[in-house]
C-alpha cells in the first residue's frame, strides 16, 4: 500500500519539505495501521525541521507528533483494537501522513463528539499541560499559576486544567488581538508581554504569591519569571519560543546572541531562594509508555472539554499551515485535515 507524506531529507531549511508518495507496510504484530484524518502541528515540528531540535533525526525522516484517524488494520497480537475504531495518538515523529503503523499502546479512543480535528489538537497540548502542572508542578487549590503563550494549544490546557483545582491563572500573550480568548477561556487575569512585562507581573500579582510559571518563552520573560516566584515556586520549562522564526531557514547569527545571553541561572541563589526550574520535552515522556497511558487516564477523569481549534487547513496546504504557525498570530490548535 502507498502513503502520501511530507518528508524531508534533511532538517534545516522548510522548503526542503517535500510532499511524497511512498510504500507503507503491513502492521507489526503489535502495531495498528491508522488511517490519518488529521494531523495536530507542533512548535517541536518546526524546531525539528529547522534542525533545532535535539530530538531531530539525523536521516531522512518525516516530521509530525500528533494524529487522529481510523484503524484500517491490526497486527495480530492486537486484541484490544478493531478495524473502524477511531482514535488519536502521539509518535515520535512521522505524523505529516495519510496513512501510518504504529505500535498499538500509543493510541487511545477519540472521546465521543469529539471531531477528527478535535482529536488531532489535543494529546501534545494537554500531555505536555497537565505533566508540567501535576507531575512537576504539584498543582493544588488556591495556588497562582502564570500560563505563557495563553491562547496557544498548550496554554489554554493549562488553564483548563489549573481551573479545575481552584488555582488562579494570569495568562501571557504576545498582543492584544488574542484577549478575547484568554476571556473566554476563564482566565483570572491577563497580560500582553512587552518590555514592561516584569513590572506588569508585579501589579497583577499584588499580594499573591507566584506558585508556578508554565515557561515557553524564555530571555528576559523567563527570567522575570523566576525572579519573582515565591518560595517553593516551581518553573516548568517546556520550550523556548525566543528561537522561533518565520524563515525558512535558521538566522545563525541571531540564534547564536540569543543563546549567548540567555538567562543564567545560579544554583547556590536557587537554595538561598528556595526556587525550582523543572525542565522536560514531550520525546521524553513518549519513551515512558507506562506514565503516558497513566498521565492520559488521570486527563480523562479531569472530563476535559474538546480542545479548541482555531485554524484548520487541507493537507496540501500543510506548508501554509506551518508559515501560519510560524507567525505567533494563531489561537488554538492549528490542524491539518488529510481528506
């Protein structure tokens, strides 16, 4: 059977990205074939096509962390799936793709209402929100969380799930348009960042204490961040959009003065603080299958609603879809449907 797929041979430049008919084959014993009706774009497929990305694959490869489709076949050691099921997962990469094989305990059930789109926008976002905010953050009620990028997919997890035990969130955006959003959502409070952003942090905090910075920014919000956290405060670092660009290639120079300057932190004034920096990227937890398929029951339970998705393109619009991405002006998921 053939696929249609966006790969590239060599990470580094978008426009080596390239839509491709190729050979899939059978499923494994233990995998499942998923036939893909959307596909959920990530800040990690970017930095992995741009080759900025440890994770990124030294050989050709396609990119794409997160699907939603139908199991068109099982392997035969799979019991608990059946042909026509529908479901959504995570890969670690390989997900710009009509058709895929994947071992079969990396997906789940598509909830029921939820569309394709929907499914495809969800488990990136809300693995990486809720692993930050319970398992390393230690979430509980009445605490302040400061949630970056608000009205991104991450972000609006975040304050889902923060809302659901009675925390205060004050999200951060990078411009005025996306404060309906952060309303909507239910957001305690808000900020749009600009050079005043740490005297900003502080009127809204007035006499609360920072519990816990959702970080994805970094530079001078980072650090603005972690100066003023409480004792016990915990920074989850999750990313660091400062490195994002929309060119299609890396702009070395600025990449190089950016990590040169960035925010260095003294672990003896850590103690003396009494402050934490907690960071983890999602390739990481795809390798503990056992804490994912846990971390994915405990998000359930939650009874989140359907994520939102805020832009939705055709699969040959893929590369408009990452420009888009690229630019900082989406809100919600951005989502590429394969039909």
């Amino acid at each position: 059977m053939n696929r249609l797929a966006y790969r590239i041979n060599k990470a580094g430049n978008i426009n080596r990205l390239k839509l491709v008919e190729e050979p899939l084959g059978e499923p494994q014993k233990n995998e499942v074939q998923i036939e893909v009706k959307a596909i959920g774009l990530n800040f990690a497929d970017i930095f992995a096509i741009l080759g900025l990305y440890s994770a990124t694959p030294k050989e050709s490869f396609v990119p794409g962390l997160e699907y939603c489709g139908i199991i068109s076949k099982v392997g035969s050691n799979v019991s608990e799936w059946q042909e026509g099921d529908k479901v959504m997962g995570v890969t670690r990469f390989g997900g710009y793709t009509s058709r895929l094989n994947i071992e079969s305990n990396y997906v789940t059930k598509l909830p029921d209402g939820w569309s394709f789109e929907e499914g495809a926008g969800y488990l990136v976002q809300a693995l990486t929100a809720y692993y930050g905010l319970f398992n390393l953050g230690g979430i509980k009620q009445g605490d302040t969380v400061l949630i970056h990028s608000a009205a991104g997919g991450v972000g609006i997890q975040a304050n889902r799930m923060a809302k659901k035990v009675g925390a205060y969130t004050i999200g951060t955006i990078g411009n005025s348009s996306k404060i309906d959003v952060l309303k909507s959502e239910g957001f305690d409070d808000f900020i749009v960042r600009d050079d005043s952003f740490k005297r900003k942090l502080e009127e809204k905090l007035k006499d609360r204490e920072l519990n816990i910075v959702m970080e994805c920014i970094g530079g001078k919000v980072f650090k603005s961040g972690f100066e003023l956290l409480a004792p016990q405060g915990r920074l989850i670092n999750y990313g660091s959009a400062r490195y994002g660009s929309n060119t299609n290639i890396p702009n070395w120079p600025d990449l190089i003065w950016k990590y040169l300057t960035r925010p260095k932190i003294d672990p003896q004034g850590m103690i003396e603080s009494n402050k934490a920096i907690l960071g983890f990227n999602l390739i990481w937890l795809y390798h503990k299958k056992e804490l994912m398929s846990q971390i994915i029951s405990e998000m359930d339970a939650l009874n989140l609603p359907a994520p939102l998705v805020g832009h939705t393109f055709s699969f040959i619009e893929l590369p408009k879809a990452i420009k888009l991405f690229q630019s900082g002006k989406t809100v919600g998921k951005v989502v590429v449907t394969t039909d």
